[in-house]
C-alpha cells in the first residue's frame, strides 16, 4: 500500500516537501493502528511519534556552523555527499578524490542549493532533494580524519583499465552506472533501450540464475540458492550506494529465509512489501529514486498483468504479456525520451539476452576470471548491432504525461486488466479501446494544427526563440554554451516535446557563440531545412510568417553586435522585436529610418547590458513586456540596473528567462 502511495504521488507530481508529510502519516499510522488493536500504551506512542515525524519534515537544518564533521556517503568525480550528524551536505571539489566511508573535517560556508537550470536538462536541484540535500557546502579547509582503506574508485580504474574506450564505457554504465556519451550509448537511447544499459538489475537477477543452476549440478543442497548471494558482496561494496544491487540482494536473502527458514509463510508480494516498507522507514528519500519506484511496484503490475492473460491462448501467453509491460513503461518513456519509439518492444526483447550476456561476462571479469577479449569483441559486435538498428529507428514525439493523465492511464490500465482476468468481455473491450484511442491522438500533432506559439527558450547564457505557426516551425537564434551541446541537451528534447520534427527555418541574428554556437549541433542531429544569416537579404516568408530585418546598415559594420540582425514579426495579433545583440548605435539608427515602429514585445537587446536599450529607443517602440534572455548569475551582471530602471519608468511588464525558465506565448490560430 505504501509503495503503491509513492508511486502516485510520485507520477501525480505533489509536491516533494508534501509528499514527506503524506508518507509520515500513512506510513507510522498504520503501525499504529496495529499497535493501537493490541497494546493501547505502544499505540498512543506511536500516534505521538507520528506528529513528531510530520513535524521533522520541516525541518532544514539552517543552523550555520564555522566546520563540519561528517562521513562521505556519495562520491563523484567533481562532488560528493557529506552526512554531518543528519544533515546531507552537498560539497563541490574539482576533481574529487575523496571516496565513500571517508571522514572528513570541512571548514566552509553553507548556503542552500542553487544552480544553473537549462531548459529540458536534469534537474540537479531536484535530484539532490529527493535525496535529502537541501544545502550546499563551500570548501576552504578540508583535513581527512579516517581514509577509507578500500579506494573504490581506484580499483574500478585498474579494472576498466583492460577494456578498450569503447568497451570500457559501456562495462562502467552496465557495472557502475556510471553514464557516458559515446557512439553505442547514443544509438541506445535512439532505440530506447537505456534501461538495458545503466544500472539494470535483469543482468544481477540473470547471474544469480545462472549460478545457481550451476552450483546446483554439484550442491544438492539449499546452499546453491545462497553461494551466489555471497559471491555478489563484493561487488555491492564496489557499487555501494547503488540501490539496484542492495535491493535485489536483500530480496533474494529474505526469499532463501522465508522459504528455509520460515516454511513459506510470506507470498511474493508480500516479502517485497515489507522490505519496501523496511527501506522507506530507514531512508523514506529512496521512494523517490527510479530503481525503487519500478522495482517494487513491477512485481505488483506483473502479477496483474499475469492475470489478466488467464484467458489467452497458451502461445500467445508470453507476447500479450510483453506488451502490456511495454504499455506500463510508456508514461517512464515519455518522461525520459519525450516520445516512444514503436520498435523499443522488439529491440528491448530482441537485445536483453545479448546485453545480459555482455553484463555477466564483465562481472565475471571483475571478479578475476580474464575474458576480457571476449568481453571487447562481443561489445564491438554489439556496438555494430546497435548502430544499424538505430538506423531503423523512429520516434514518435509527444510530452511526457501531466498528473491527471498518469492518474487515467494507470486507472485504464488497472481496469482493463481486472475486467480482463474475468472474463468480462463488453467492458474490457471498451475500456481497451479509450486506453488506445486515447494513446494515439495524445501522439497525433493535432495541437500543432490549430495553434500557434512563441517560446522564449532558456537556454542559459544565449538567445534562441522558437517560433510556430501552425506546423511551420522557425528558431531564432540558436544559444551556445562551451560546456554543454545545447542542440542535444536542451533544443532537440524541447523540440520533441512540442511534437515538432522539422525546422523550416533557422535565423542567426550574428556570429557571437551564446547565439549561434548550437547551429552545427543543431543542423547534424536534427532536420532544419533553411538558415538564414545577416549575410542574407530581407524580408523572408516561410509559411504564413514574414520576418523584416530592421538593421539596414549590417554591411557598413565589422563589428559583430553592430552586424547583429533586428527582426520584427506579427504573430497571435501581436508585434515582436527581436534585438538580437543590437547596440544603442543601432537602436538610434532605427528611431531614424522607422519613427513609425512600435511592438507588443520587445526581446530586449544584448541580455540587458548597458550597451543596449537606451531610453528613446524603449519609448519609440513602447512595448507591453520586455523579455530578457540572459543566464542565471552570470558574470556579466546582466541584466543592468539602469536598463531594467528604464523599462520599469516606462511601465513595461519585465520577463527573465533566469527567473522563470522557458517564456512561452501561446494562442488558437483561429482566435
């Protein structure tokens, strides 16, 4: 029950710090009402302990100290965890070399979390809260205490030390989870199959499954269940926090205990209910990570699923069950990859034996046994594999899921498996017949065909704006950032969201990197029919649009902001003014040839630097609202002071993209 809880809440998306609240209640109520029927004194104790732990949710430890003692209990190669009495600190360090079990005295400032949030990236904020962190911890002094004998870190590098690059990355992804962008992740995640690449458990289960059927040729006893268990120990200290491992050994002892030991007094689900509930009440911050999510609701699905097959013919048993696990999985595809891809079924199926193979040979690697030359052959076999199937690939795109429609769709779902477990014919058949037709017109454009938008896109440090008529699609400006492929990380996914496939067009104001630097990423990763630049002549048509550059003297300029593109366009019934990174001179230029110009918005010039938006300018085209395009502390100190006080004199509504993230305007074409 509590597992099934954290799920919907989880997909309903309530607020985490209300999501702590819930569990609390839910969680130490019922051991209360067990108690509460047996023992009244234990019961009001624990009725007590209840508002106790609601009330311990608030709490944030903000009491600042001069130092902090504490163990590392995650480490990375540029960050690690601090566990401080029962704070969790977070504490950057370039090129980190402290390991987990180390104890450590930092002297720092701590301050709460606060970083860069790009539009469509990982929420690394979020992550770290849903582990317990809510605070940062600077460096200025740091003295180990205790050195964890075992460096970790360091026998993983001895170990993939014998594997070539590629090879090795996708080993430390399969072993460690350690993530990596090559050639055979990207075409994995093309064919939406990561699942089978980092931090799987089907390779840990696969291995206790083969090991005990070999122990059991020469034990005929209860011990082949249990050797393999064993022998996984010292791997879960070379992956230890990785809960993937934890919980699938403490499954399996507590299924060898309750079948030995106990006479099988517990069923299935029940063992992986209380070993759910065991986790949640030593760290209630696990329900929130993805391999506790699926990992105890899946074996709850499965047996619904099972069920619901009673009534199929024998040999049509094993595909109708894959496919409803693969609609289970939709709402974790669309989350992950912002689409389905219609061949992950067959592929996921087709391929989990190969990279089950290729996950046991590289443990069996790890503990000693040398096969690595079969480990790199079969990998680059796999690699090859990978890359042709991903030639095939297509994708579907569409949003993840909002709440509510998670809450349908699970709720269709579990409907349409229990009419189906009955027998129940005229219902299962409607209710399989919303669920699908609603799947396919959710992944139908239709949206697209009746509206039109324009999203000022958060793309950190740049400018890139995309706008859309109806299916026609044209991005301003690209943005480009030195540590981060913009195109792959932030564009292309928030393009799949939109359900967009193509570009028509793309215009680059200038050459300055934060708004262009993503074109060429942009150009070989994604299909952009036409670029225009300020060497190009205007005005251009594309579709119902008409772009109008207001900068007439580009030519007459060496400068790049000075040759920067000024580009004004009606959409929605109104008029936007794209400054680009257009200088004062410019603006004085345009209040000359165009006294007559005025906008609605005005994307203002220059992320808000002093060298733009001078105050007869802003008067000239009085805009409603002023959109800023700038990143979140960044160190040039955009926007200005005296450039928002301008805007602010003149009554203009002020929009960041470093406040708000992506800015969005949106409209029916027919309105």
């Amino acid at each position: 029950m509590i597992i099934f809880l954290l799920f919907i809440c989880f997909w309903l998306g309530i607020s985490f710090r209300y999501q702590i609240i819930i569990f609390s209640i839910v969680g130490i109520l019922l051991i209360s009402l067990i108690f509460y029927r047996y023992k009244k004194k234990i019961g009001l104790l624990a009725i007590g302990l209840t508002i106790i732990g609601v009330g311990i949710s608030y709490i944030k430890f903000d009491v600042k100290k001069e130092s902090y003692s504490g163990i590392v209990i995650d480490s990375h190669p540029n960050y690690f965890l601090l566990l401080s009495g029962a704070e969790r600190l977070y504490t950057y360090n370039k090129n980190n070399e402290y390991e987990i079990g180390d104890y450590l005295k930092i002297t720092g400032e701590k301050e709460e979390l606060s970083f860069t949030m790009l539009e469509s990236q990982f929420d690394f904020k979020d992550y770290l809260n849903k582990k317990g962190v809510y605070y940062s911890l600077s460096i200025k002094k740091i003295e180990t205490k205790f050195s964890n004998p075992i460096r970790i870190r360091n026998r993983r590098e001895k170990f993939l030390s014998h594997f070539d690059e590629k090879s090795r990355n996708l080993i430390s992804a399969i072993l460690f989870s350690d993530s990596a962008e090559d050639e055979i992740t990207n075409d994995a995640k093309k064919l939406h199959i990561g699942k089978l690449i980092n931090a799987s458990g089907i390779f840990i289960h696969s291995y206790l499954t083969l090991f005990s059927f070999l122990l059991f040729k020469f034990i005929k006893d209860k011990k082949a269940k249990i050797l393999p268990v064993l022998f996984l120990l010292p791997y879960l200290i070379f992956t230890f926090p990785r809960f993937t491992v934890i919980r699938i050994i403490l499954l399996t002892l507590f299924r060898y205990i309750n079948e030995i030991f106990l006479k099988k007094r517990f069923t299935g689900l029940e063992i992986v209910g209380i070993l759910g509930f065991f986790f949640l009440t030593i760290d209630f911050h696990l329900g929130y990570q993805m391999s506790f999510i699926i990992g105890f609701t899946m074996p709850f699905f499965i047996k619904v699923i099972r069920e619901a097959e009673m009534y199929i013919g024998r040999k049509w048993k094993k595909p109708y069950e894959l496919l409803l696990i693969y609609l289970f999985f939709i709402p974790f595809e669309l989350k992950f990859y912002n689409g389905i891809n219609p061949l992950s079924l067959i592929t996921n199926f087709a391929l989990s034996p190969l990279f089950i193979f290729e996950a046991v040979i590289s443990l069996l690697c790890f503990y000693g046994v040398p096969l690595y030359g079969l480990a790199n052959w079969s990998i680059k076999g796999l690699g090859n594999l990978l890359g042709w199937l991903a030639k095939l690939s297509f994708q579907i795109n569409a949003p993840p899921f909002a709440g509510w429609m998670i809450f349908i769709f699970g709720l269709a779902f579990l409907t349409y498996c229990y009419y189906r477990s009955i027998g129940f014919i005229p219902l299962y058949r409607a209710v399989a017949g919303f669920f699908l037709v609603g799947l396919v017109l959710y992944h139908l454009p239709i949206n697209n065909f009746i509206s039109e938008e324009i999203c000022f896109i958060n793309v950190g440090q740049g400018d890139s704006c995309l706008i859309r008529k109806g299916t026609t699609s044209v991005l301003i400006d690209t943005g480009g950032l030195r540590y981060t492929d913009i195109a792959k990380e932030t564009l292309i996914p928030f393009l799949k969201k939109k359900r967009i496939y193509n570009i028509d067009l793309v215009i680059a104001t200038h050459n300055d990197f934060d708004h262009s630097g993503a074109l060429d990423s942009l150009k070989e990763n994604f299909y952009v029919k036409k670029v225009k630049t300020n060497n190009d002549v205007f005005p251009v048509s594309v579709g119902q649009l008409t772009f109008t550059n207001y900068n007439s003297h580009i030519t007459e300029y060496s400068d790049e902001n000075d040759r920067s593109l000024v580009i004004g366009f009606s959409l929605m019934h109104k008029y936007f003014l794209m400054m680009g990174d257009a200088p004062i001179m410019v603006e004085r230029n345009i209040i000359k040839e165009y006294p007559e110009l005025d906008c609605d918005i005005l994307k203002v010039g220059h992320h808000g630097s002093d060298t733009s938006s001078c105050k007869e300018f802003v008067q000239l085209v009085s805009p409603e609202t002023a959109i800023i395009s700038v990143g979140k502390n960044n160190k040039y100190g955009h926007p200005h002071k005296s450039v928002l006080k301008i805007l602010e004199e003149e009554g203009v509504e002020i929009r960041r993209t470093d406040l708000e993230g992506t800015i969005t305007y949106s409209n029916y074409i027919f309105m």
